[in-house]
C-alpha cells in the first residue's frame, strides 16, 4: 500500500544513500541512465537533496544546484512508477522551492509534457533560455531544445 507523503521518511542525507538504488530509481521513473560516479557528483554538489524511502525502499528523489543567493536550479525530480499521482512529486518540488528561499531565481527545465506538473508552482516559460547539451542532436530529438 502507498502510503501519504506525509507519512513516509524525508532525508536529505547522503552517507544512507544507495546509489545503485538511486540509479535504478531513475532509470524505473523513467528519468534516464544515470552513471552512479555521476550521481554521486552532483548530489555532492547540490546544496538540497530530497530522498524518499517507504518502508526503507527509495521512491523518489530531487535535488537543487544553488549558489546561495541568485540562482537555484532544480533538477532530477523522480517518483517511482508505484508512488506516482501520490502526491509525492509536488511534494519534493515544494521542499526544493521552500529551500531555495531567497534566491533571486528559481530555475528548471521539464521533460517535454511535463510542464504543466510545474505550473501548479509558479513556475513561468523562460523566453529566452538557452543551452549547450553535451549531445546536442539527442537534446534536439528529446524536445529539450529547438534547432535553429
Ligand atoms: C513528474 C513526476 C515527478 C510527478 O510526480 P508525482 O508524484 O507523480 O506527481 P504528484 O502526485 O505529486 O502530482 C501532484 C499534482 O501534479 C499533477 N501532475 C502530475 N503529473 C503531471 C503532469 N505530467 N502534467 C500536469 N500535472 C501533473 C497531478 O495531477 C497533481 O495535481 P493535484 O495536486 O492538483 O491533484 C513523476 O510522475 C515522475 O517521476 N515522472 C517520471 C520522471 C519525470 O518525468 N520527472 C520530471 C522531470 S521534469
């Protein structure tokens, strides 16, 4: 049984995390193939994590890249295909918005579909957001950028 958000344990600990079980949330969500040396990267480097466990197991998870002051970006938002429409997504999103308090802008980008998911937050299309993908052709394919 899905339990509430409210009931289930909220950590932003990274010394408990599995992060072969994190990978595996990503690539279950779906969210994509995450290298674990990369995970471990940039969680170590996010100043906001949100990990998700019921009963122990990890359902969700979410970070925010922040500078302290001007910019927080959000990122690698994901709920477990069996916790999804729980009410578990807006939570995290809401955790990450609450702690990047103070921060001139709050900034993410959605997987295609998905935008409306962050609407319910404030969140405004950027008119003029651009971006270098590493693999620019599959960004392209994916939705996440136009071609010119
Ligand atoms: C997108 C995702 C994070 C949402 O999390 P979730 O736990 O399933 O969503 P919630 O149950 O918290 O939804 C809360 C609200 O958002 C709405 N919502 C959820 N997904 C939505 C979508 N794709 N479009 C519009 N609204 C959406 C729900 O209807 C609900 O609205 P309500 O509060 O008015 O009833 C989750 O479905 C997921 O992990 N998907 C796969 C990975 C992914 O796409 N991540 C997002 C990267 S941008």
């Amino acid at each position: 049984m899905v339990r509430h958000p409210a009931a289930l344990d909220w950590s932003s600990s990274l010394e408990t995390l599995d992060w072969s079980e994190l990978q595996s949330l990503y690539r279950l969500a779906p969210l994509g193939n995450k290298d674990q040396a990369l995970l471990r990267t940039v969680f170590a480097n996010s100043r906001f994590k949100w990990f998700v466990r019921d009963a122990g197991k990890l359902v969700a998870a979410g970070r925010a890249l922040s500078d302290g002051g001007d910019c927080s970006y959000i990122c690698d938002v994901a709920v477990l295909p069996s916790h999804q429409g729980t009410g578990i997504g807006k939570e995290v999103v809401a955790r990450l918005v609450a702690d990047s308090h103070g921060h001139k802008k709050i900034i993410l980008y959605a997987v295609p579909g998905k935008e409306d998911f962050y609407r319910q937050f404030g969140f405004l299309p950027m008119r003029t957001a651009m971006a270098i993908f590493e693999d620019q052709e599959a960004a392209i394919r994916r939705g996440h950028l136009a071609p010119d």
